[in-house]
C-alpha cells in the first residue's frame, strides 16, 4: 500500500486537517509527522498542547495510520527515513515563507519516483486567529502564558512598555520578518513609571495598585500576550498577597517587585536620594506571603535585586538571588545604571554557574547597546525594554502641537501622522 507524508503541527484540529487527512486515507496508509514543540516555537508562539497529548489526539483519528515526531520545519530526515509515495500539503505554501520548504521537499521525494500532491487551502479557518482567541479568553490560560513560552524559548524573550490599550495593541501586532521568521514582542511590561508618567503623576506609588490594575482592564479586553506588572516594593507582605490575587484573577502572568525600603525612588537616577535596601529577611517574608497566596502555579513572583544600584557588589547580589529563590521566588531580576552593564553581566554570568535553569529577567535602558540575543547567549530569558513607547510618544505630540500652533492650521502635519482611514481601521469595529 502506497505511503502518505503529512507534516502538521495540530495543535487545533479543524476542517482544514480533516480534509487533508481524508483525501490523504484515499491514497493509501497515512504517517503523520507531528511538529515537536521546539519545532512550532521555533517559528511561532508555543502551542497551547503539548506533544505527548497532540499525538493522542492525532493517533484517534481514524484516517490516521501512524504517528512519528518531526523535530524541524524541514522534512528532509523523516522522508529520507519512510521514503513515501507522497506527501501531501495544502497549496498555501507555493510562495511566502514555506516555499523553500516546498522545495526542499520536491528535490527529495525527486530521488525515488515520489510526488507531492498539494490540495486547496481551506478558506476561512485560521489556527493563529483560534489560538488568539482562547489565549485571550481565558485568565487562567494568559496566567500560565509566559510559563509556556519560558518552557519552549529558543531566544530572549522580548517584552516592551505598556501605559494604554493602544500602546498595548503595538506590543501585540507590530512584527518583522527577516530571513523567512516572524520576529514580535513576546509580551508586555505594565511599568509603574510609564503609567504614573501617563497619569501625569510622579514614579512614587503616587497611583494605588488597585487602579493600576482596573486600567489594565482596557488592554486585556484587545490583547493575548503575557503581562508582567510592575510592582514596585510590593508593599506590606500582607498587602503583596492580595495584589498577587487580583493579578492572576485579572489573567496577569507575573509580577516584579523590587528589594527597596520606604517611598518608592526610581533607581536610574544618579542624582536621586539614596534609598535603603529592604533587609534579606523581611523581603523573603513579603516573596513568601505573594508565594503562598496564588492559586495557579504558573503565576510567576519575580524579585528585582537592588544590590548593583547601591554598590554592594555582586556577592551581596548573589546572596540574595538564593534567599529570594528559598523563599519562592519563580524569577530574578537584576538591576543596574551602569552604561556598559557589566556588573549585571558578571553577575548573570556568575548566577549562570549555579543555576542552570532559573529565569533570569533584565532591563537594559542604561546598557541599550547589547542586544535580546547576546543576552540570551548569556543565560537571560527575558529582555524588558521598559519606557521606549511612552518616551516615543511625547516627543511626536509635542512636535505636532507645537507645529499646529506655529502654522495655524493642520495641512502641515498630515504627512506625518496617522490618516482618518489608517485610525478607523486600526481597531475593529470602528467604522465612523
């Protein structure tokens, strides 16, 4: 009986599978080559199954023969492997991305007599558009978001700041593509500074974590990325616990907190007031209080170390990276103003060495010249770029208001903002 290769990634099984797979079951025995989850993250977000339990749900289909793992986007190892008569895909990749895979696949099957036999693409189905709907359905799924894609990373995650629902729909859709890979943000960082600086208001807790929280509710309505909230020293460790509550109720992914005693100071500021550095131990206590309090294990509790910022070196670092790690911590974040960032280096580096594995998360706004993947050569997972859409902001809106005033009219500055159709037709469901 002839052999039929199909490669698929199923991680929802729609009208689109089943209609390859029937007509593949008319031309003989059907081996599904189902993408690993390193396979699928390598091109895209994680999938919302993993791979063990997308080959139970693929073996059940009753067109389907065998179930084998294909480990790359490329097929060649599989087809040399099974030798089929045919492989069979939908005709939506004869150009775009894939079509170097397509090709890839003629020249091998070329070798022993196979074909290709490419069936039109069903229509209106869309696995992306269904994965962005049940990621942004459910707060327990977005919750358990960031944990995912931490499991599945083969890069830095990259986060960037949010202060508004608009700023938050540029975090979700702005993408590159460069050689063949779609490259975005992976999700987004809901900074104190960029929303009390939105709210005209100073970096100092001036804005309650309860309204920080409600307006975050317009951004969760129009997006699916992870968020990681900001926040700030947490507060009392009986207050902590309760915000971690609302955070994981409201489908936030992790929280930051910072190490710092007393009124809140940004720590950027050379010319600041010196700030005192909570004690090991109470710090522990407040990560503790915010442990025990969550429900989902995913939520993720990050300690900020403020040691680089004060001077008190990278052992002291170090010291209270493992005690905040005892005492629940699921991520640490390290913190500098040095312009070459090498303290913060060291000190990945150094941590890198007894820790394998534990998320390790840094700001770069002073050492901006490193990029995401020499970070993630270092050991760091995650990259937060954490005030660059509010800093871009104010300086277009300046420059238009001031324009406007200088010209007396808005004919001037049409070419360099937004139209009225781009506006309209950015958010859907605008149509007046």
């Amino acid at each position: 009986m002839p052999k039929i290769y199909a490669a698929m990634a199923a991680e929802i099984i729609h009208e689109g599978h089943i209609n390859l797979l029937v007509k593949a079951a008319d031309l003989g025995e059907v081996i599904v080559g189902l993408l690993t989850d390193q396979a699928i993250s390598s091109y895209k977000s994680p999938p919302l199954i993993p791979f063990e339990q997308r080959r139970k749900i693929v073996e059940s289909l009753c067109q389907v023969t065998q179930v084998i793992p294909q480990a790359t986007l490329s097929y060649k190892s599989n087809l040399l492997a099974i030798k089929p008569d045919f492989v069979i895909h939908g005709d939506d990749w004869k150009s775009g991305v894939q079509l170097e895979t397509r090709n890839e696949v003629v020249a091998i099957l070329s070798e022993w007599g196979g074909k290709l036999i490419e069936i039109p693409y069903t229509q209106g189905i869309s696995t992306t558009a269904i994965k962005s709907a049940i990621r942004g359905g459910s707060p327990e799924s977005r919750v358990s978001s960031l944990q995912n894609l931490i499991r599945h990373q083969n890069n830095a995650l990259r986060f960037i700041d949010l202060h508004s629902a608009l700023s938050g729909l540029i975090a979700e859709k702005t993408f590159i593509t460069n050689d063949g890979k779609r490259i975005e943000f992976d999700g987004m960082w809901a900074s104190s500074l960029t929303d009390s600086t939105s709210r005209g208001k100073p970096d100092i807790e001036a804005v309650d974590v309860s309204a920080r929280i409600a307006g975050l509710q317009d951004t969760l309505d129009v997006t699916t990325k992870p968020i990681i909230f900001d926040g700030d020293t947490g507060g009392r460790p009986e207050h902590f616990a309760f915000t971690v509550r609302s955070l994981e109720r409201n489908g936030v992914s992790a929280v930051i907190i910072e190490d710092k005693f007393g009124l809140k100071r940004n720590s950027l500021l050379s010319h600041s007031q010196p700030f005192t550095q909570e004690s090991i131990e109470d710090f522990s206590l407040k990560i503790k209080s915010g442990s025990d309090a969550k429900i989902n294990p995913d939520f993720m509790i990050v300690a900020r170390i403020e040691s680089l910022i004060l001077g008190k070196g990278i052992a002291d670092a170090l010291l209270r990276a493992e005690s905040y790690m005892a005492a629940g911590a699921n991520g640490i974040m390290i913190h500098s103003r040095q312009k070459d960032g090498k303290d913060a280096i060291e000190f990945v580096i150094r941590f890198r060495k007894q820790y394998e594995d534990f998320p390790v998360i840094i700001v770069p706004t002073s050492f901006n010249h490193i990029t995401s993947s020499e970070f993630w050569a270092l050991g760091v997972n995650i990259v937060i770029y954490a005030n660059h859409l509010l800093r871009a902001s104010y300086p277009a809106m300046l420059s238009v208001a001031t324009r406007i005033l200088l010209e007396d009219k808005t004919q001037g500055i049409e070419n360099s903002i937004m139209s009225m159709p781009e506006i309209l037709s950015l958010i859907p469901g605008t149509d007046s």
